[in-house]
C-alpha cells in the first residue's frame, strides 16, 4: 500500500516521488534549459552594468545563483548535479574559494533535512503511516467531507516526526485516496493538496522549508530563544483556522460527486483488523520517533539542538533494526538534498557577507517607501510580491533560499517587527505549496495520481491563496497582535 523509493522532493524525504512525474527530474541533459539557464547567468555577468555597490566578486556570484536558481526552476540536469555544478563554476572562477563554497556543508539545517529523511523511510516501511492514516478513516469517514477532515487531522498529527511533505503524500494519503470510492477522489486530492499548506505551517518540524527559513532568520541576528515554541505560538490559531476553512471552501467551490461515504469506516476499519496489533518494528519505530520529537519540543532546556535530537533518533532506528545502514544509503533523495541544499544555502549566505542582499533589497525597499505606502502597505505589498514569484519556482526550498533572505531584509529596513517578519514570511512560504501541479513535491505527486484535472488543480491553489491571504492578514495578524510580536 505504500509507495516506494524515489527521486527526491523539494521537502527533504526523498521517499514516494513518481519516476516520470508531472515536475519531472530527468536523467539526461535538456540542452535549450541548460542554454537558458546558463544564457541568463552570462546575460548578467557581462550585459548588465554592475551597480557601483557591489564589487565584482559579489556580481560574479550574483549572476552564478540566478543561473542557479533558475537551473532548479526548469531543470536542465538533476537538481544535485546542476547544484553541483554551480558550485564548480564559483571555485573555477575564483568567485568562492573551496571553504566559503561548502561553508554550508556543515549547517544544522542541512543535516537535520538528510536524517529526517530517513524518519520518512521507515514510516513507509513499517506501515505506521498507513496505520494512522486508516484510522481516521474509520473513525472520520461516514461523509466525503468528514473525511477530508480526517485525512487533514492525520497530517497534522504526522508532520512532527514525518517532516517531508512529499513523503506524507507519496507513502500514506495517496495509497489510501486511491483505495476509496473514485467519486471522492478529485475533491480529496485537491483539498490535501491545499490543506498542507496549514498542516506544513503548524510546526516548526512540519516541512524542510520551515527549518531553512528559521536558520536564515537566525542568521540575520533575529532572536528566537525557543524557536520550536515561538513558531508553534504563533502559527496555531492561523493555521488552525486555514485547516478548518480548505476542505469546507473546496466542498462549497468543487463539490466531489459523491458526498456520502458510509461505508469507507467498515473498509478502513476491515484492513486495519487485517493489519493485527502493532508490529514489534513499529513499537521500535515509534518509541524512537517519540524520543526525538520530546528531544524536538524540550531540547532547548535540555541542552540538545534539534539536528541531535533527529541523529538521536535515527540511531536508535538502526540499533532496534527498524532501518538499516544499507537503507539509509539508499536514500538518494536524502544525500541528493545534502549536496543541492548546501550549495543553495551556502550561495545565499555569501550574497549576504558579501551586499548583495542588502543592496536589492534597499533597491526594492526605496521603490516601495517612494510610493508612500507606509509600513503596513509595504508589508503586505512584499507578502503578495513574494507568494505569486512561486508561479517561477518548482520548489519550496528553492524558493526560501533564493527570496527568503532579500524579502526579510526589506521587511525590517521597512521597520516591521523582526518577529513578525520573520514568522509570517516562513507561514507564506508554506502557503504556496498547492499553487500549481509543480509548486512543491506534494503537489506534484497527488496530480500524479491522476485523480484530478489541471485546470481545477490551478483553480484552486489560484482562489486558496486569496483565502489565505485573508485568514492570514485578519486572523492572523489579530492573534499575532495578542501574542505581542508587534
């Protein structure tokens, strides 16, 4: 019932991705992207005057990372290798020398991604996830509606200790959709698709981009003594109320054809029998997953960082026998994510030492400050700016490496709270994952599945974003008002 290995997704598991899926990572040269993608970089290098700003080291690196970014939007080689293969271009050109090239390569973030992967492996290979994922269903599935609920709770309740949204899809919600009466299936792809923008927003552990965005605003001097705590507090009430609004908004917009389901409690409850008790790997599996996520929530106080308490974990999954080394090996997803997202970070730290960021974002943030706009209008002008650039990017991730840092930059010299930025910008983030069939490895393997039409998949991200944006901006900045972030 669960899906295998496969390629990669933005999100960190690597695990469930169709081989030839709709956002496809092709395994030979695409020769016309590969020209675009390295045509744009030399069309900044030497048909563009450099600003006075910046020295030639910091536009040379410039015009290599949008190369590079662009690279990852249309994919002219596998994203490790095209990553790979910017890296080698910075050392070449002596625009970074070997150690500020793979300065990333020791980063907390990178390797909590690579070890949560493998967290994603054994839930598909233990049958947890099905597990839980059935159970709702019995408990949640006498209407089409209910269930979609029931399939948004079982999320949630995933996402701490399975924090690659592709992996969730991929190994528990699409196996199960599929099992169940085909006149559900449209409307519970497309509200999954959208409701986990809410249940990747929860937690700090609930997608890879979370963790990525609190390490670049950590980065930026931004205090956070818990972030695991301070993100929760503020993302909870928001995010809660967006869970609660999608599947009921897309049952009024896209009804599913059949709208009772009362028997789908008796299947899920009859595979379930047929499941037995718990296994012994799954008690192993959940007893080290339980140790990691208590090491997640009280770590700070402990004294443990999160990448320890994931590293914590996984070795207790290989001591118990629930993963092997072999296995762990053989998650390319996973050492693929460790090379593409190390660069990407590492790139984007360097455009930082070096003033690029800075000077694009003064750039932007003048522009705006000249149309008089005042803090708020400039704040919620740079939140749309940032949400609709997704329509370029096929990767969540990519998106934060690439927007995250210049977008948070404007915000504060705007005078927003640091805070504030901060949080709401990593919340949108996640709301952008349900925009388009290639907006997020999620988003492609439900559309793989073949359950639901393109035309309605972009439909609906298209009118979830402005309800997002309304829960978001009136909620959300209600709640966030109470809690003091501004």
């Amino acid at each position: 019932m669960s899906g295998g290995d496969g390629e990669g997704g933005e999100e960190g598991g690597g695990v469930g991705v169709p081989a030839r899926s709709v956002v496809q990572e092709a395994d030979d040269l695409n020769v016309a992207a590969f020209a675009l993608a390295v045509g744009i970089g030399l069309g900044i290098r030497f048909g563009v005057t450099r600003p006075t700003e910046l020295d030639p080291q910091a536009w040379n690196l410039l015009s290599i990372f949008v190369s590079t970014v662009i690279g990852l939007v249309i994919k002219p080689m596998p994203i490790g290798a095209w990553a790979f293969g910017a890296l080698t271009v910075a050392l070449a050109t002596k625009t970074l020398t070997f150690t500020q090239g793979l300065s990333a390569i020791t980063n907390e973030v990178v390797w909590l991604i690579v070890v949560t992967g493998f967290f994603a492996r054994a839930f598909i290979k233990t049958g947890f996830g099905d597990r839980l994922a059935l159970l709702f269903v019995s408990i949640a599935g006498r209407t089409t509606l209910s269930l979609a609920y029931g399939f948004q709770i079982a999320e949630a309740l995933l996402s701490p200790a399975m924090p690659s949204t592709t992996a969730r899809a991929a190994g528990v919600f699409v196996p199960v959709i599929k099992s169940l009466d085909p006149r559900t299936r449209e409307y519970l792809i497309g509200q999954q698709i959208q409701g986990t923008s809410a249940t990747s927003t929860f937690l700090l552990s609930g997608a890879a981009q979370n963790f990525l965005a609190m390490q670049i605003a950590l980065a930026s001097g931004i205090p956070f003594s818990n972030p695991f705590n301070a993100w929760f507090v503020a993302a909870s009430v928001p995010a809660l109320v967006s869970l609660l609004a999608t599947p009921l908004v897309i049952y009024m917009i896209d009804p599913p054809e059949l709208k009772d389901t009362p028997d789908a409690p008796l299947q899920a409850a009859k595979k379930l029998k047929n499941m037995g008790p718990l296994s012994s790997i799954e008690k192993k599996m959940c007893l080290a997953l339980g140790s990691t996520v208590f090491l997640w929530v009280f770590g700070v106080q402990l004294g443990v960082t999160a990448v320890v308490a994931a590293m914590i974990g996984m070795c207790g999954m290989l001591i118990f026998g629930v993963l092997s080394w072999d296995e762990a090996l053989g998650q390319k997803g996973s050492w693929d994510t460790l090379i593409w997202f190390a660069v990407l970070v590492g790139f984007s730290g360097q455009l930082n030492t070096m003033g690029v960021v800075s000077w694009l974002s003064g750039f932007v943030s003048t522009s705006l400050t000249s149309m008089d706009l005042g803090v708020w209008g400039i704040f919620a002008a740079l939140h749309v700016f940032y949400f609709f650039l997704h329509y370029f990017f096929a990767s969540q991730s990519a998106h934060v490496g690439a927007l995250y840092p210049a977008f948070l930059a404007m915000l504060l010299q705007a005078g927003v709270p640091p805070a504030l930025a901060a949080l709401s910008l990593a919340f949108n983030t996640n709301n952008i994952g349900g925009l388009t069939h290639y907006a997020s490895g999620q988003a492609a393997v439900y559309y793989g599945a073949g359950e639901i039409s393109l035309q309605k998949l972009w439909k609906q991200g298209l009118y979830m974003s402005f309800v997002n944006f309304a829960i978001y901006g009136t909620v959300g900045m209600t709640w966030w008002k109470v809690i003091g972030l501004y």
